[in-house]
C-alpha cells in the first residue's frame, strides 16, 4: 500500500567527506524539500576548539545539540518537509565519544554530555528517513582533497578511520525509523545523474511506496 503521509524530516549522515551537503543540495532541489545545513561559520566554539581541544570540547558539543534541537524543533513545528545535513545521532554516537576517548573530553564532561543527549532523544521524534553515506578512508580522502578546504588539510587517516569505525557502530543498531544506507565507493551522485537516479528511486520506495 502506498503511504501518502507528507514526510517531515529527511536526515542525511555521514563520515567527513561522504558528500552530505552534495546530496542535501540534489534532493532538495529535486523534491523541493528545505534545506538546513550546519552553520559553522557562526559557532563561537570552533576556533577555541581547535586550539585547546580537551578545554573546549564539552562546550562545542553542547553548542552542536543545542542547535541541532532548534533545527528539529523548528522542523516539528512547521509543515514543509524538510532535509537535514548531518544527524543529531551523530553529535552523540560519534563525534562527543571519539572525542572522549582520545582523551579530549573528560569522563565527567563526557557523562554529562550523554545523559542529557538521552534526556533530548525521549522527546525527539526521529527522521522519517536517515540516508547514511557510507563510505572506505580512500574514497573520503578524495573527496576531501578533491574539495580542498584548508582547514580540512591536516585530518588524518586515522581520524577518519576511528570515526568510520563509530559510524558502523551506531548505524548497524540503529533502530529509530527507516534507513537508506548508500556506498559511495561505488555510487557517484554528485558527478553521475544516473547514480542519482538510483537513490531518488530507493527514497521514492521507501517514503511513497513507489517501485
């Protein structure tokens, strides 16, 4: 039976470099969806963060769930469907733990964080899609460099391979709602319409009922 209910909340997450904000970009412009990308330009935390990392990271992390709830909340609120880059899973399942255990967010800071990130989650209703952009550390190093953001230059390998390591954690227990899970080692949306294609007609079956 085909579902007619209007979605409100399409979430795409995914490693550095997996495309997210390519992506948001094709669907919401196909689907004339709202876009809500992440606002790093006006995040008070960030240079701080970078400079400091084990006297910052619990602030910038606070900063991240704060705005990602505004954004959700707002999302509920309203009645256009709209498509988010980057989870606010992701704050908690990969980013604020990765953190901790490099020793950059304390265990105190780090158990605060997740209790209130769970407090969040209970009131919070989850995406009527995730799409997850699963990628290998070679296909992201591409894009990264193929991006060329300067303060992108220095990630390391290993960065990127502890966070891929997080992702799969999360995403293979995820049960909030339905997932798409897309391997960008193998489709290139942003340079392949027929790639595209593909996920449009995945997303079409799964919030529509369309085959």
């Amino acid at each position: 039976m085909a579902k007619t209910k209007k979605p409100k909340h399409i979430a795409i997450a995914g490693n550095i470099g997996a495309g997210k904000t390519t992506l948001t970009e094709l669907l919401s412009k196909h689907y004339r969806w709202i876009p809500q990308f992440e606002d790093v330009d006006h995040n008070p935390y960030l240079y701080d963060f970078y400079e400091d990392m084990p006297r910052w990271s619990f602030n910038l992390q606070i900063y991240f769930l704060n705005s990602r709830l505004k954004q959700l909340l707002e999302i509920q609120t309203g009645t256009e469907t709209v498509i988010q880059d980057r989870t606010i899973y992701e704050d908690a399942y990969i980013f604020a733990p990765n953190l901790h255990e490099m020793n950059l967010m304390s265990m105190r800071d780090f158990n605060n964080y997740a209790s209130f990130f769970e407090t969040i989650n209970k009131m919070i209703p989850a995406p009527d899609l995730l799409i997850y952009l699963k990628g290998s550390v070679p296909t992201l190093v591409a894009q990264i460099q193929k991006r060329g953001r300067t303060y992108e230059e220095n990630i390391r390998l290993e960065y990127l391979k502890r966070l891929n390591e997080f992702y799969t954690k999360w995403t293979d227990s995820y049960k909030e709602g339905p997932m798409l899970v897309i391997d960008i080692d193998k489709n290139k949306f942003g340079e392949n319409a027929e790639h595209l294609g593909d996920i449009i007609g995945k997303i079409n079956s799964q919030l529509y009922g369309l085959f």
